[in-house]
C-alpha cells in the first residue's frame, strides 16, 4: 500500500496537478488497493480534520493580515525598516529583512509577507539597480522570518496537530526567528560590498526614526497584545486572531483611515481563499498521514535511518537531508503533517527535546518553500516581481537559513531559553 500511495501521489504532482488532488488522490488510490478500508473513511477525515476549535485561528490571522495590509500599515513599517538601517550598503535588502522581522509579529504566514513587503520593495529595488534574481531572492527568504517569530499560523497547525502549548511554541521561535533575519542580513551584506550595491537613504536623524515608530505604532503594539494575551491566558490562539482582525479593521478603518467600507467585501473573499488553499492541503493530508500510520511507515522511516546510524547528532542531519529534500516537492504545510506522525517515535528514541524538535522542524519545512519545483513562498515573490524562478538567487540564503538550523541543533538553549523562563522545564 504503500508503494501504491507514494508513486500516485508523485505520478499526479510530476504531471502539474495541485498539491491537495494529489495527495488525495494518492489516498484513495492506496485506499482502493488495501481493498479493506471503507470509502466513508476520506470525507470523516477530512471534515474532523477542520471540525476544530485551534485551527480557527487561521483564518482570523490571514483576515487579520489582509486588514493590515490594506489599512497601510505595511508601507508604515517598511518606512520605519528604511529609517533604521536604510543607510547601510544595499540598504533596501536590509530594509526587507527588518521590515519583515517587525511584520512577523503581525502576520504570522510567509506567503501574505512575501506578497504584501514584496508589492513595496520589489519596484523599489529594480528602480535602484538591484538584480531581479537577488530582489526576489531576498524578498522570498525573508518572508521566512513571519512564521518562525510569533505569532504563526504554522505553530498553531502543529499545535493542533501533536497537541504541544502553542504559547511555548510561540516563545521558541524569538531567537531563531531573529538569528535567521541576521543571517540573511550578514548575506546580504556579502553580496553588497562585493557588487557594491547603493545604500537606500543617508542615516536618518533620531527625529525622523522616532517620527516612524510613532507613525507605526498602532502596528508595534498589535503583537504584544496579540502574545501577551495568549500567554498570559487572557484568551486563546483563536480568540487572539479573532481580535488581531478586530484591531487591524479598526486601525486602518479609524485611524489611518486607508480601508472603506466598499473594500472589505474584497478584503473577506481574498483571505478566504488563502485559507481555503491552506485549510484545503491540511485537510487532505490528514487522510494521507493516516494511511501512512495504518501502513506502519513510522517504523519503516526509523529503522530505515537507524540503519545508516544511531548517533542522535547524525540523525538530525539526516533529518535534515530528508526535509529539504521533501520540501522540494511538498508544500510546507503538507510536508509537516505528513511527516510529524513518521518522525515523532524517531525524536522519542534519539531522546531530543520535543519543543527542540518541533521548532527545528517548523524552520526545515518553511526552507522547503523556498526551494524549486514546488517553493510556495518563492512562487508567490517570482509572481509579484514578474521574474521567472531560474533566475532567482535562493540557494545562498537558503543556506543561511540552513546554518542557523545547524547552529540551533547545537546549540538547543537558543530555542529552549525563553519558553523555559516562562513555564520551567
């Protein structure tokens, strides 16, 4: 069965099929071919799957997004990114790292990242003289930070999958999530001295940077309600999201007064279909991660790396090779709850911390969406800067990203320190 699961689901997404008909289809083609599993067994799955309290917080936080979006509040905090480090070399590649590690604590998904920060540096850079493949490099690898530094709408679907606190979720990911923006900013910098790109603006006087944060303060302070009242247990995940959409309407409706009331039928079905295409994969792959458990695949994958070796260091390298090399072909989403099930005896035995595991994890499928043939975040930047994926410079921040990964492996109090002073071990 599981031959039949693994070759339809790749048969039908080498032929240009969607990711969710693909590994639906790989389900029922397993399904017909085990002959003793009943067909009612798809649309159960797929309707309990959603019929959750936790994952209503996913759409909350896109429509949160989307208000802000619309509401102006991006170009306030790429103008306040300019006013803090506009004046290095290659300015506006760091503009768009910084503006996307202030986003992070409002959006929480890379793909509304990479196309709202993108809409306002791409035209930006090209007019500077940026290269088009190393503009859309930056703007996709950047838009990794939003979920990775909380909130995160990929935190919460592993939440509500394994059931981990998404509040110590939520708390891991501040320092990987930072180190990660330094990375592709000491990248950055690289390429900038090398090929002596133009800084953005001269150092803007303490006045000005001042006037920025005021003018983007409604949005600095969006994330500290937002993690402040989940940890504090005001109020859950989903009606953290529910609020987030709340102050984001306000904000841009009251105070910046840049959303109408004609714009919010667009703004509503615009977020609804990207929670459909996300609610529409993690549905699917709940059936499929069944039929992998009721195959025994977790103990085929264990045994299978344990062959190769037992040290729990070497293992988190092989882990590693396997989730880039998934991320190749699933999208992140999918990749996740396909692969948690199959992974989770593996960290149990090699003895890794599960909060560790889990925000490690997290980061290897979101590098995953940045990596051809099937990178979600890197489609989306080639689309909103008209650039085709050959030219795009990924690969150096990809490794970037991976060596963040590498040094959080061994370095484990730079995931596990925050969420420990918070809760305890």
């Amino acid at each position: 069965m599981l031959l039949v699961l693994a070759l339809t689901f790749f048969i039908f997404m080498f032929l240009g099929m969607p990711v969710a008909f693909a590994i639906l289809l790989g389900a029922m083609a397993a399904i017909w071919y085990a002959g003793d599993i009943p067909w009612m067994l798809v649309p159960s799955k797929l309707f309990l799957s959603l019929n959750s309290f936790p994952i209503m917080a996913v759409p909350f936080f896109i429509l949160a997004g989307e208000l802000m979006n619309a509401g102006g509040i991006t170009a306030r905090l790429v103008r306040l990114a300019t006013a803090l480090v506009g004046h290095l070399r290659g300015g506006l590649a760091h503009v768009t790292v910084v503006a996307n590690i202030i986003m992070a604590g409002i959006s929480g998904s890379a793909n509304a990242d990479a196309a709202a920060i993108g809409s306002v540096v791409i035209p930006a850079m090209r007019r500077a003289g940026y290269p088009a493949g190393f503009t859309i490099g930056i703007v996709a690898s950047a838009a990794t930070i939003g979920p990775i530094i909380p909130p995160s709408l990929i935190m919460i679907i592993y939440s509500s999958v394994t059931g981990m606190s998404i509040g110590s979720l939520f708390l891991a990911g501040f320092v990987p999530g930072l180190m990660v923006g330094l990375a592709l900013m000491i990248m950055v910098a690289y390429f900038s001295h090398r090929r002596n790109y133009v800084r953005a603006s001269k150092r803007a006087p303490l006045r000005e940077v001042l006037r920025a944060i005021l003018d983007s303060a409604l949005a600095l302070i969006s994330p500290v309600l937002i993690i402040g009242g989940i940890l504090s247990g005001a109020f859950t995940a989903t009606e953290a999201g529910a609020l987030a959409s709340v102050y984001a309407f306000a904000a841009g409706m009251f105070y910046y007064k840049e959303i109408r009331l004609r714009d919010l039928p667009r703004l509503f079905v615009s977020a609804s279909i990207t929670t459909a295409i996300g609610m529409l994969i993690f549905a699917m792959c709940t059936v499929f991660g069944f039929l992998l458990a009721r195959a025994n695949f977790s103990a085929v994958a264990v045994d299978s790396i344990k062959m190769i070796s037992a040290n729990p260091t070497v293992v988190w390298f092989l882990i590693m090779a396997l989730m880039v090399f998934v991320g190749m072909f699933v999208e992140a989403i999918a990749a996740m709850i396909i692969f948690i099930p199959v992974l989770t005896p593996l960290v149990n035995e090699m003895g890794y911390d599960p909060l560790h595991f889990a925000l490690i994890f997290i980061i290897l499928c979101l590098v995953g969406s940045l990596t051809p043939p099937v990178g979600m975040v890197l489609y989306i930047s080639c689309a909103v800067g008209r650039t085709p994926v050959s030219e795009v410079e990924i690969w150096p921040f990809v490794f970037a990203i991976l060596a963040v990964i590498v040094v959080c492996i061994f370095v484990p109090q730079l995931v596990l320190f925050i969420p420990r002073l918070f809760f305890g071990t």
